[in-house]
C-alpha cells in the first residue's frame, strides 16, 4: 500500500535522527518496519525486504520479524515519536479550533462556550486550556486580532 502524497513515510520523518534503535536494525529489518508502519501487511513488508521469497514464506517469515524484541523495540521507539508529533499538531491547532468553535456558537459568550466543548471532550486539560478562566496559551490575542482583521475586511 502505497503512502499518502500529503504525508511523508515513516522513514522520511526520522531519516535525519541517526541515534533511534533502528538504524541499528539490518537493512532488511529497516525495509520491513518502515514498510509495516506506512500500512503493508507483515506478508506485504517482508516481500520489500525480501523481494524473491514467495508469499507463504513472507507470511511466515513476516511473523517472525513482527515478534522480533529488536524490531518491537525500534517500532515503538518510532511510533512513540510519531505521537509527540502529533500531540505538537494538535497543540498548535488548538487556539485555531477554539476560533472556529467560537465562530459557530451563538450566545453571549462564545469563547467560553467553545473553551467548555473542547474541556468536555477531554482536551482543555492536556492541551494547557484553563477553561475555567477563559484563557488559552495566546488565544485571547489571537481572537482580538482576528476580530480586528474581520472588521477591517
């Protein structure tokens, strides 16, 4: 299966990091984690590492890999960075989220209303949102100078 256009492979996002466990890994090793983390099959990710094996094989073999403790290590090393990334998106996301929230609610106070949506679906804590004081990390500012661009337009 193919990677997205829009989203770089796995092997593309950490190919610069050369202290990660699995730069330590044999080449086929690499080829078949990187593989099975952008959506092969363990069958499908073998037969990259191993072009020449036959299906059955590569299904056997694929298992084995998967169970491997070195493999296992060096993947959730990787998916672990995959999330922090992801947490960082969100993160930055979040004042734009608040906005958009805010922009869709009608009543008197929709800052706040949008603040109470994203608590109560558990983001407002982990994210750094003090809902309780209507304030986000910079996001009063942020929608100040939204308002001011809006009404200038």
């Amino acid at each position: 299966m193919p990677t997205s256009v829009a989203m770089a492979s796995m092997r593309e996002r950490v190919e610069g990091q050369s202290d990660l466990l699995v730069w330590a890994l044999p080449l086929e090793q690499q080829q078949f984690l990187f593989a099975t983390l952008d959506g092969m099959t363990q069958a499908e990710a073998y037969q990259v590492a191993h072009p020449k094996a036959a299906y059955s094989t590569a299904c056997a073999a694929g298992c084995r890999y998967a169970g491997s403790y070195k493999i296992q290590e060096a993947r959730d090393e990787l998916l672990r960075l995959a999330g922090e990334e992801a947490l960082r998106i969100l993160r930055a996301a979040a004042p734009k989220a608040a906005l958009v929230l805010a922009k869709g609610l009608e009543g008197d106070d929709p800052e706040r209303t949008a603040l109470a949506i994203l608590d109560r679906i558990g983001v407002g804590p982990r994210m750094g949102l003090d809902v309780s004081q209507t304030r986000i990390n910079g996001l009063d500012e942020f929608l100040e100078a939204t308002r001011a661009s809006v009404d200038v337009a």
